[in-house]
C-alpha cells in the first residue's frame, strides 16, 4: 500500500488487487486508530459518492475509506474485462489483507452485493458489520434493468456537462438538480473527441453470468451468507427505490431476522444523491452502533 501525498483531505491510497489490478482509493481521518469503514459505491459511481459520509465519519472520531471498484474511477480496467462479482469481491478481500485491521463494511447497490460476500468469506475477526444501502440479494430485477439501462444509453458520451445532468435529472427525477453540472467531473472524463463519458469501463456492462439458473443460484448463495452472517447487519433503503421495495425488505427479514432497517422517505435507489444530509445521518448513525 502506497500513500499518495495530497495538499487536502481525504488522502489518496493505491492497493494491489486480486488479479495484479491497482485499485484506488480515498482515505478520512488518520492513517491509524479509530474504527475503519470500508465504503463501496454502486455500479457506474467512482468512490467519490462516499466524500460527505466519508468526512463526517472521520469527524465523528473514526476513519473511512472508499474505493473505486475495478474499471471504475481511477482503479485499472481489467483488460480481459473480468468485471463479475466474484472478482469485484477478491479484490476488497485483498484489500483488507493489506489494511490488516478489522472494517465495517458499507456498501451501496453492486457495492452493498459485494460487501455481501466479503463479509461471509472475511468472517467477523475482519468485517466487524455490514450495511447494504438500496440492496439485498433478491432485489427487483426490473428496477434493477432500469438501472443498466441508463448505464447502456449513453455509451457515445456527452457533448457538455449541461447535458450530462439533463440525462441524470431525466433518469431522477425525484432528485433535486445541482445548480451547478461542475460536479459531475468527479465522475465523467472529457476524451480528446470533446465529449464527456462516464469514468468507468465499457465491458463492465457485459453480463457476468450466463442464464437464470446460474443467476439464482447467485442470489441464493448471497441469502445463505446473509443468512449465517455473526455480525451486525442493517439495510438502509430509500422509500422511492424502485431496486428495493417493502416486500424485498420482507423477504429478506425472513432471512436475516435481526437485520436493522433504516428508510429514508425522500430517497430512491441513489439514496446518497436524493437526500444526502438523511444518507450521511443514516449510515454515521449505524457504524457507530455497530462498532460500539
């Protein structure tokens, strides 16, 4: 692990990965002592979504790192274009051998899936707690369609930023629209063509199971390590998701009955961007519980 020195906070940290891979990622708050939460952002994001619960977690005495998955943000893409989850989790599994210190995980949408299955294999002694934001295994494949559909429908990129959050306020339109585009940087990347495309790989979009059947024995794989999980676990879904509804929280309460909900009334499946102040709250609130 390498430090890469930065005049403000957060620091920027590199990590090997399972296949050779760097995979990068934003360190709050000191470099050692306080409880450390691990943040996975969702599939298409970069680690930037974490930087507000990522500052206030730091603020509140402990320490947050986020990382861009593989092929997202400045994490390398993979030139076989092995993007599926069980590589998405060897990665972070290798990333706690480096840190060598027990984490909360936190994880949203892919990230919260993810997180899912390191826990299980990590075991309590190095993934102390788990938050799954707008996820959980047996979630509504439509919602969850609707999403990749965005991903899919702009692979030619953008001609400016303005238009970029005309196609995000079009896909939200329950979220409140920056004044300003300019933060959309974090996340898009100007090529020498002039437009704007998303900062993650293209392959990652290509199906990383081959049919139904190898999908739900997936999702039941998740159920069972769901199941089994020692350690504190909770899920915070936002009221207007379409990914997670009443009836997936249901379901998976049958399966792991001592899961904590947490609902944010004004959020959809983005729940960091639709209520911000609510999510940031949110998961403070439930990483200091689960590391008291």
């Amino acid at each position: 692990m390498t430090i890469v020195e930065t005049e403000r906070s957060p620091r920027t940290l590199r990590f090997e990965g399972a296949s050779g891979n760097t995979v990068v990622g934003d360190l709050w708050g000191p470099e050692r002592g306080g409880v450390l939460t691990l943040l996975l952002h969702g599939g298409g994001q970069t680690r930037h979504s974490w930087r507000r619960a990522g500052a206030a977690l730091a603020e509140g005495g402990g320490r947050a790192l986020a990382l861009d998955a593989r092929g997202h943000g400045d994490s390398d893409w993979i030139p076989d274009g092995d993007y599926r989850a069980s590589a998405q989790a060897a990665d972070v599994l290798r990333v706690l051998e480096q840190l060598g210190e027990p984490v909360v995980l936190v994880g949203a949408s892919m990230g919260g899936l993810t997180g899912l299955a390191v826990a299980a294999e990590a075991g309590p002694e190095r993934a102390s707690g788990l938050v799954l934001v707008d996820i959980v295994p047996g979630f509504d494949v439509s919602g969850g369609a609707r999403v990749q559909g965005f991903m899919q429908s702009h692979r030619d990129g953008f001609a400016s930023l303005e238009e970029a959050a005309d196609a995000v306020s079009a896909y939200l339109p329950h979220q409140e629209r920056p004044k300003s585009p300019n933060g959309l940087r974090r996340n898009l990347r100007q090529r020498e063509d002039g437009r704007w495309y998303w900062h993650w790989d293209p392959a990652f979009l290509t199906p990383r199971v081959a049919d139904e059947g190898e999908w739900r024995r997936h999702v039941e794989g998740l159920e069972r390590a769901a199941r089994d999980l020692s350690v504190p676990l909770a899920v915070i879904r936002g009221a207007l998701s379409d990914v997670v509804g009443a009836a997936e929280v249901a379901a998976f309460l049958e399966i792991a009955p001592r899961t904590r909900v947490v609902e944010l009334r004004d959020a959809g499946h983005t729940a960091a961007g639709s209520d911000n102040y609510a999510f940031t709250r949110a998961v403070v609130d439930l990483v200091r519980d689960m590391s008291g």
